[in-house]
C-alpha cells in the first residue's frame, strides 16, 4: 500500500522549509542591476547583521556554505601561512581539507569524535607559538556530524590573547545557537541558508571583523569568485560583483522576517528546548548520546549511538513511521543516526521524531518500552512551560 | 517569547494542504472559455468519478460544501415535497433547515449525539409511507460534529427498497471513509474540497445518480446558481455555465493526484488506522468518545467529552503546545472538543495532537499520566504495520 507523500525532515539540513518561505520564491524575476534589487539586498543583508550579532557588513555569495570555507581563508591570509585547524568531527576534518588543498601549513587539533575542543589545549598550543606564525585558527561553532557544540566564547579568548584570526564555521549554529560575533571577537563567521535559515540551499553567508577586513587588504592568495573585496565594494551599492541568487534572497528575507517575529533569543531558547527533549528521549530508550559530556550536546542536531545498524533503523523509521533521521559520517556512517532538530523544526516535530525512532527500533527487535521518549520530552516540554 | 509560527491543524476541515496543492495555485490564470480549461475540468471531473465510485458525472460548482444541500433539493424535488431529513447531529439540523427553509414538507428523525442513525428506524418509518409521500431521505455520511458514521449501505437498502431518493451529505467523508455511491445506489452525493480531498475550501462538489436525474428534468423548484441541468450542459463541452474557480482546480488536480498515487484504498486504510489510533490515545487518557458505539466512531474527526471546558483546553493546546483542535458545535460547545484526522494527515501527526491534548489537560490539573495516550496510538500503529 503506497503511503501518503507526507514525511517529516529531521535531518541537520537542509531543513523543512516554511510555507512563506516557498512563498517568497515564486515573486516575478527581477533585474538585478534595478533599484527593487538593491532594496532587496539591503534589507536581508541588515537584518542579518542582527542574526551574526556584528556591526560589520555581512557577505552572501551564490554558492553552498563550503564556500565560505575557501572565503575565510583565501581573503585574509597569504601564500604558506600557517593555520591551525581545530577538528572535532568530520566537518572539521573537511575544513582541514580545504586549508591543505589551498597550500596553508595547516597543523590539524584533533578531538575524538563526541568530544567538545579543550579550550586549554588550544591556548596551550597557542601559547607555544611565541613567534606568531600561527595566522588563523579555525574551528566549528556546532560539529554537524557528531552532534557537539564548541565553546566558542572560551575559544575566542584563548586566540585573542595570540593574536591569530578566530574563523568560526557556524553552518549548523547560526540562528540556533546562541553566537555573539562582535561581542565574543570573532573574524570570521560562516553559515549556510539552509540550517536554522530556514531557507533552501544555495547561499553561502560570512561575515568579516575590522581585523579581518584589514589582513583582506594584504592578503596576495589568488581569488575571484569568492573576493571580499570586491563584495565589499559592491556592497557599498547593495549589489554584488556578479549574478546573486535573486529568488533565494527573496527566500532569506521571508525567513529572516519569520525569525525577527520570533526573536532570535526566542530561537535559541527554543532550540534549546528541542536539544533538551531530544536527550531526554533518546536517553529514556536506554539509547547513549555521541555527546561524551552532555553539557557541550548540541541543541540544534542530536548524534546517537545506535544499537542496531542506522541505515535499516532510518529505514524503518522513514518507510513505516514517515520520520527522515540522518545518518553518520565517515566513520561514524556505521555507529550512530542523528536526529536534526534545527530550522523550521518544532517541540511537537521532535516528539513525532522520538516516535518513529522508538517504533523503528522495536520493529527491529530492540528491547525499548514503547512510549517512554515521547513521555520523557513531555515531560521536559511541560517544565518549560511552566518556567 | 514568541513562537515560532507552525501550528499542526487538527481540525475536520478546513484540513492542512500539502505543499504540490499550494504550488498548482500559482499556475498563471487561463481563459475559462480556451481548450486549456476543459482540458483541466475534463481531467478533474473524470478523476472525481473514482473517488465518488461512480459512472455518473461529477458536477463542481464555486461555492461552499453547503451549496450541495440546496442544489440536491431544488435539482430533484418539487415545491411542497415531502422530505425525511435524518439527523444525528448539527449539520443534520442545518441540512434539515436548509429544507425546511426551501418550503418543503420536512419530517425529521433525529437520533441523539453521539449515536449513528438506526437503519432499523428509517426502515420502519419508510414501511409506514404506504402512498409513497416521502421523495427524499437526507443523511451525512459521516457526521463532523459528533464524529459519527452513519451505516449508509444498511440505510440505502431501506431507502431503495420505499423509491425515494437517498441524498448524501460526505462533506467529512469522501475520500477518507469508504463510500460505493454506484454500488450502493445512492441517489446524490455531495462533498466539499477542504476535507478529506487537501484543497482550499471554495469547491462544491456533486453527484446525482440516473433516477436522480432523471427527476430533475421534471422537477419545478425555481433554481438559477445550483442548476444541474445547466451545468450537465455545459459539461458535455467540460465548460461551466459561469465562471470557474480556476485555481482551485489546478489545486483539486494535484490533490486527486496525490490520492490516486496513495491509492483509495490506500486513504481509506490510513484514515482507519489515524481513528483506531486516535481512539486508543484518547480512551487511554481516560476520557470518554461521543460516539457511544465505537463501531459508529468517525475515522476522520473524533469527539470526545471534555473533562474541562474545552475552550480553555484548546486554547492550551494552541498556544502552548502549538497543536490547533476543534470545539464542539451547538449544543455539544461545552462539552467537548474534536480531534479532526483527515485529508493530509499523518499517524505521526495524530501522535502529536494526542501528545498536545494530554499535556494541555495535565497543565488545567486533569489527572492524566504523560505519555500514555501516545504510547497507546504507537501500540496501535505498530500493529498496523506488523500487520
């Protein structure tokens, strides 16, 4: 019996997209050299100065938020530098990559996976670089794969006191989690649209510090498509150095205005909610989070360890409970399933989530007491109502 | 704080479109009169046939479901006819009203909420009208206000066996409930779009069988908008005698899609097992259905009584834990609310309106156990799917 066309996206992105968002991209085509574009731009690139927490402008390129990891890197540093790449899962490693490829001399920080990055060890290895030779350090504000949040703010403190650029990767913390660029001297902050943006893939967003900005004007790596400078100047015209993605800027504003009305401490508080009740019922299953320590657990994807193969449990969970859990990465592909909860994502979205789960691990003979995730984020849900 | 804006709607209509219905009313618009019109009502009026079950054509009329009452009055009957309305709840009362009001001679068998009609008691009623007086029987298939459905095959044979024409009101239930309008020689069928069939409302929908048209070529009620003959007319060129509601259409073509792909089988399958569930989770809360035979008991809406006023209850339900219930109508608004199931819904969405319902009577002190009525609807699913 066929089912219904009707599933629910718990994945950490791209994620479900609101109705005025979908809305928003069926506006007619318009000119991108004309006036209404500009009003446009203005407008999404203002309002998301307030979503980064930074008086500095705000970057959007036509591309995938990968892209802003060669933006960050071949903008404000030159040819050989050194950087140190702080990886904590895979998207750190891909990072580290990318920095490799580009011809850095990148010494990679490595954490077990479902382990947040030790603030001390990075100002330990800081402060062994009395020479200064390390020009960035780059790191992940939310570790998609593993479901682990970075203390960025400690982070920041630590390469502050070095002097070398903080590039944050905050793809899939951006909107969700709390992140203070100008407040916490970030350098460099980049995020995608599709996370807790709410939008549909396809813009790649960063934001530059004075520092930043200032090492942009020295910096003699080759680069065209991904250019501050000339964004920047384009800029200073609401308009872009070549063709921007007109309907996904319609797209971000709709969402944008979407998060305005909530607040974005309004998100924050209710992603916070949404980790609180997902480890809640992941841990009433008797299942165990990636998350060695659970205070760095992230409230925007939950990694956990699954007890029977993750791909037949996303399966079962997706054919017979119509819920979409994400897999692992790398080497995790074989160990854990992740539950996203961020984006246009809800406290009943979660409950339903925690459902298919439970029924999909029964179905595969695993010894859960059916109904006990869904009372245990209940439960949580209903002490964060009554405050 | 506020919320983010995405609320479950569980009410029995106007029920939540899906996203393939929202995207085929941005279609351009098109001349009603052109060949790309007919070729839209053509496709639309023959994929109706299958949901009705029916050889005879489907007429669409722009206007509310309400409209069917009066077309299947004026079209089939003359003025001062005898009419045995039959009503187990408010949208009995109101068809039955709508009658009286056309200046028909109406006798009404009521049963009381609750409680399907007895196909006993209109048999026996009908035995009684030897000369053949009564010329129409008016029931709802599926009653929206009490969450109860009428046995209309048992009630059929009765009607067919006196001679008069049984009309059908399955505003609440084609498309979810299993209906045979040519198998089960029912005379007029009449629906709404925003029910079970995902479209916005604004679509009339009908169907008269032969006998019944074959009496609305003697019938003398002075009629202009619901015309049948009319719009017969003007269907044999698949044209409408004024102007369509075009971008409903586009919308009911791409929701009949979704039907065909699930199958209607398929959806009369899932709206039983979306009832069983919500029933289970309800009696497991503690409370009492309506329907005072759960065999009667609505596989689309589901009444129950409120053990709080249920507008206190709904409001919590909304506001706090983001899930949109029904009240009750008339009499029963005090009394208690309805969990509406049908159209695009999913099991996993009537988990999350039991999740909702349970913690909104916990926060109004109503002694229930957190997670119970979930963990009863996943009991009842996961049967379904071990078959």
């Amino acid at each position: 019996m066929m089912r219904m066309e009707k599933s629910l996206l718990m994945i950490p992105g791209p994620t479900p997209i609101p109705p005025q968002v979908a809305a928003a991209m069926t506006q007619p085509m318009l000119n991108h050299r004309g006036e209404a574009f500009s009003a446009l731009f203005a407008e999404v690139s203002t309002k998301l100065q307030k979503v980064f927490r930074t008086a500095q402008p705000v970057y959007i390129f036509p591309g995938a938020g990968s892209g802003g990891w060669e933006a960050a890197l071949v903008n404000t540093l030159n040819p050989g530098d050194a950087v140190l790449s702080v990886s904590i899962g895979d998207f750190g490693e891909r990072w580290h990559k990318v920095a490799v490829q580009l011809g850095f001399a990148v010494e990679r920080l490595r954490f077990e996976p479902g382990r947040a990055a030790d603030p001390e060890r990075i100002a330990e290895r800081l402060a062994e670089d009395r020479e200064r030779r390390i020009k960035a350090v780059l790191i992940q504000h939310n570790e998609t794969s593993t479901g682990v949040t970075n203390d960025v703010r400690a982070i920041a403190r630590a390469v502050r006191e070095h002097g070398a650029l903080l590039m944050v990767d905050s793809v899939s913390g951006l909107g969700a989690l709390p992140l203070e660029m100008d407040e916490w001297g970030l350098d460099v902050v980049l995020t995608g649209a599709q996370k807790a943006l709410m939008c549909p893939p396809g813009l790649s967003i960063i934001a530059f510090s004075e520092r930043a900005r200032a090492a942009a004007e020295k910096s003699a790596m080759p680069k065209f498509y991904w250019d501050l400078k000339a964004a920047h100047s384009s800029l200073q015209k609401w308009q872009t150095p070549y063709t921007p993605a007109i309907s996904l800027l319609h797209a971000l504003k709709a969402a944008l205005e979407l998060l305005e009305t909530e607040t974005l401490e309004g998100s924050w508080a209710r992603h916070r909610l949404m980790g609180e009740m997902c480890r809640a019922g992941v841990k009433a299953m008797g299942l165990r989070l990636l998350a060695v320590d659970e205070r760095t657990a992230s409230n925007s994807v939950t990694a956990v360890v699954a007890p029977v193969d993750p791909k037949r449990l996303r399966k079962v969970a997706r054919e017979q409970f119509g819920v979409e859990l994400a897999g692992g990465q790398g080497d995790l592909a074989d160990q854990i399933f992740r539950i996203g909860h961020l984006g246009y994502v809800v406290p009943g979205d979660v409950l339903q989530a925690l459902a298919a789960t439970e029924m999909a691990l029964a179905q595969l003979g695993v010894d859960v007491q059916i109904g006990r995730a869904v009372a245990a984020a209940q439960e949580v849900w209903m002490n964060h109502v009554r405050g």
